[in-house]
C-alpha cells in the first residue's frame, strides 16, 4: 500500500475526501492526517510519505508554504496533489514551479481523483523500478571491484584490515542454493541483506557489506567504531544475516592491523571449508578451529574394507567408514586429505574386485572434488561400495567352468557367425569387460584369438574332408573377406590355405 499524507484544515472536508474513493482497492491509504503544514512537516520527519494531497489556504502554515519547504528539505520528495478552489487557481499555478504533480478543483470528482491516483502510481512504481536497477547495478559494479582486487591481491584497492577507530570483522559463508540461481537474483538478495541489516543497526555505529565470489562463497565485512561492547552487537548482527539468508553457518574472525584482507580470506575459506565438511551451524569463531592436520598416516583403510567385503560382513562396512571419519573430525584433518584418501582407498577396492566396467575414473574423481558436507560424502562413499558389492554378488553367478563350458559350447555353435565377446554377454546377461576378463583367465587367451582358432580348426577340416573352394570355405567358417581368412590361416598354421590341402594330399599319396 503506498501511503498518504492528507493535509485540510477543514475536519468535514478530510473526512468526506477519505470516505470518497475505496482508496485500498486502488493501492493506497490515508496513513496520516494534518490540520496544517506545520502538522504535515512535523510528520514527515519522522515517518516515510509516498503521497502528499493538501489544500491551499490553511492556519499557521498554508499549503504553498509546505510545498515549498517540502521541496528544499527532502531530496527525494514525494508526488504532491493540490486541492484548490477556483479563487485559489493563481495559487494552484504558483506552486507548479515546486514540482507539484496535479491539481483538483473543489468540490473534489470522484473519477478525476481515481485517473490522477493510477496516474500517479505508475509514476511511483515506474521510479521505484529505475532506482532498484541503478541500486543493484551500483552494488555489482563495487562487488565485481572488490572480488577482481581480492583474486589478484590488490593491497592499495583492498587497504589494511583495520583503521583507525574502525574494528573490522570478516565473515565467510555459503548458501549451495545459489549454485543454481541466475546471479542478477542472488545480488540482489545480497543487496537487500545489507539495506535490511544496515537499517536495522543504523544507530549503533556498525556498517555491513555483503559480497559474492566467483566459487560462490559468501562474504561478509562488518564495520563497528571501537568500543568494549561491540563483539556481542558484531555476533548478533552475523545472526540476522545468517537468519536472512538461511546460511548454516558463518566462520568469522576480526582483522588484525597487519594482516591483509586477501591473506584473512584465503585462511577463512580453508577453515570454512573445514567446518562445512563436518557440518557445523552457527556463528562460529575462527579462533576455535585452529589449525588442522594436512597429513593422515596411511591406516589402510582399502584393505579393511576389502576384507569385510570378501567376509560379506557388508554392515560393518558403514561402521568402519563412519568411525573413520569420527577420527579424522576428532584429529581435525583437512577434508581435503580425507578425500584424497578415501578416493585412494575406493580405487584400490575396485583395483581388487576388477570392477573396472562400473565407474569411470573422471567420474569418481569429480564426486570426490565436490565440497560436500560429510555427511552426503559418507553416502556417497557408501553408494560405490554397495555398487562394488553387487557387482560381486552378479558376477559371483557366473565364477566357475559349468559357466564357462556354456560360453565355450555357444562359440563352437555359432563360431561362423557375426559374433563378439559383447553379443556373447548380452546373450547371457554379463558385462562384457568383466566377461572378457573371465575368458582369458579361463582359456588363457582373449576371446579373439579363441574365436579365430576354433574357426581355422573347422576350416582345416572342410579343407581336408571337401572339394569346396577356399573362398567358399573362408564364407562357410565366418570370414566374408577371403584375403582376410588366408591372412588368418597362415598366421595360425604357418601355410596358406591351398598349401595346407596340397601338402596334405602328397602325404596322403
């Protein structure tokens, strides 16, 4: 609702102008009512005004005299509307020159005052958008310069962390949802966080400015005048911003005259980081993280998840893990390292179970370089572990040579035909890699090999036992390229094919 300052000195008048319209439906309210100009002034000191409607001739302060000092005293006045009677016309015209936006003649038509009002409102909300945009693009433009000189370490752009009489306080935070939000969006609740906050505390002698880096990260500088009681003020106004921005956490730490802002930004976010991974919430002091462990001595922890695996002791698995990282959160070792090790410890366990054919290695990797909280990394961890585990149990039914004499039976079955070790497993429902990797460990050669020796086998004896031709035997055992066969036939019997059938038939002589 834009709100109205209505100023008439005449009781009866105010009230027939307020009952005339339905002002809400419109978008308005008669917030306030003044007798005089004085009146009107005194509450515009104190209370914001969208509408100012007056009459001319008034007590103690007429309306051209309010007009007027209205016009010199506020900077972004509001739209003014004069009500005039047809004597007061020359005063009307007087007061254009302050800026008046209109003018109603008494008595008041009800149709003219609505035209003037919807007139009036898109004039308002029209300004309104224009100044929002000039605002929010003031506030990238300044967010844009200070992210640029913290990146590339600007000290005469960034200044010292503290002035004189000034206690600085810097906070970083994240919010993943905006991960996915367009960023005009996100500045513009920043923009709005730092009005909101910095309305609230105008009058305790604290500044706050919000900023968004290019990772996303939120962060936050609190300007307060020295004074014994301003940490508290300093926690609790992290609080509203946290509150606003439905933030888990805020890591904050007050700058020390020689230290550079870049330097503090770069030790918060490596201890953000740290407090995000194992999820803790609140305003949280830099101090009470200290420093953490870069190094984790090798506890083998793929070869005991290994062994639970092979012990089908898959309950024990999640315990393991969790226990795990209760040491490391315990120890304080960086998240980073527990990535990098755990992503060791996960690729070992695949190493070993041969489960190439489930994951591929950059996809693996990628999981591992998110920053998850500790809690969605475990479940993730977790759910390759259980894909690994499954793998194991469906390739389980396919170990041993009853399976493999049914592959073996299938090739010398349909060895002239237009088949590869992955139409095989399709056929009986395996993963190919994983099918060609148990075939050679089988037959102590890979499926191709097998497959050409099976066929040159069968064309030795058509060779042997029929007057067909060599290309009418190189099409009958599965190759459509009779060079191709020869090729094959040589390498795998030393002769070619027509001397391999010569040579036996002066043997047989």
């Amino acid at each position: 609702m834009f709100k109205i300052l209505l100023v008439e000195d005449e009781i009866f008048m105010r009230k027939g102008i307020i009952k005339l319209i339905d002002w809400g439906r419109l978008g308005f309210e008669i917030a306030y009512e003044a007798g005089n100009g004085q009146e009107a002034l005194e509450i515009l000191k104190s209370e914001k005004v969208d509408v100012i409607i007056t009459d001319i001739k008034m007590p103690v302060m007429d309306g051209i005299e309010l007009i007027k000092r209205v016009s010199e005293k506020f900077e972004n006045k509001p739209p003014i509307i004069i009500i005039s009677g047809y004597n007061e016309f020359e005063f009307a015209k007087a007061a254009i020159k302050y800026g008046v936006n209109d003018y109603l003649l008494k008595p008041i038509d009800e149709n003219e005052l609505i035209q003037t009002l919807e007139k009036i409102k898109t004039r308002i909300l029209s300004e309104k958008e224009e100044y929002k945009k000039k605002e929010l693009f003031e506030y990238v433009r300044r967010n844009s310069a200070f992210i640029k000189a913290l990146e590339i370490q600007n000290d005469d752009f960034l200044g010292n962390s503290s002035e004189d009489g000034v206690k600085k306080y810097f906070g970083i935070s994240k919010q993943e949802t905006f991960q996915y939000e367009d960023d005009l969006t996100i500045y513009e609740k920043l923009m709005e966080t730092e009005k909101s906050v910095n309305t609230k505390y105008s009058n305790k002698g604290v500044e706050i400015k919000c900023y968004l880096d290019s990772y996303f990260n939120l962060l936050f500088i609190v300007n307060a005048i020295q004074n014994s009681k301003k940490n508290g003020l300093v926690k609790q106004i992290f609080n509203e911003i946290r509150n606003l921005l439905n933030l888990q956490t805020i890591i904050v730490q007050e700058c020390i005259s020689y230290l550079k802002i870049h330097t503090l930004y770069k030790q918060l976010l490596r201890k953000f980081n740290f407090v995000q991974f194992y999820e803790k919430s609140g305003i949280i002091e830099a101090s009470e993280i200290g420093e953490f462990e870069h190094y984790l001595e090798d506890k083998k922890l793929s070869k005991e998840l290994i062994r639970l695996i092979e012990e089908k002791r898959f309950e024990d698995i999640n315990v393991k893990i969790s226990k795990f990282f209760d040491e490391c959160q315990t120890n304080k070792v960086s998240p980073d390292v527990i990535k990098g090790y755990i992503l060791l410890a996960v690729l070992e366990i695949i190493d070993y179970f041969e489960a190439y054919q489930l994951f591929e290695t950059d996809s693996i990797k990628f999981i591992f370089r998110t920053n998850m909280q500790k809690s969605k990394f475990l479940d993730k961890v977790m759910e390759i572990l259980e894909q690994i585990i499954n793998c194991i149990d469906e390739n389980s039914k396919f170990n041993g040579s009853s399976f493999m004499k049914k592959i073996e039976l299938f090739i010398k079955e349909n060895y002239n035909k237009d088949i590869t070790i992955k139409s095989i497993a399709q056929q009986f429902y395996i993963n190919p890699i994983y099918l060609g990797r148990m075939f050679k460990k089988h037959f102590n050669m890979p499926f191709n090999k097998y497959l050409h020796l099976v066929r040159i086998e069968n064309a030795k004896r058509l060779l042997l036992k029929t007057d067909m031709k060599i290309y009418e035997i190189a099409k009958e055992v599965g190759y459509s390229d009779p060079d191709y066969f020869a090729l094959k036939f040589e390498e795998y019997v030393g002769k070619s094919p027509s001397k391999f059938r010569n040579s036996v038939s002066v043997n047989e002589e």
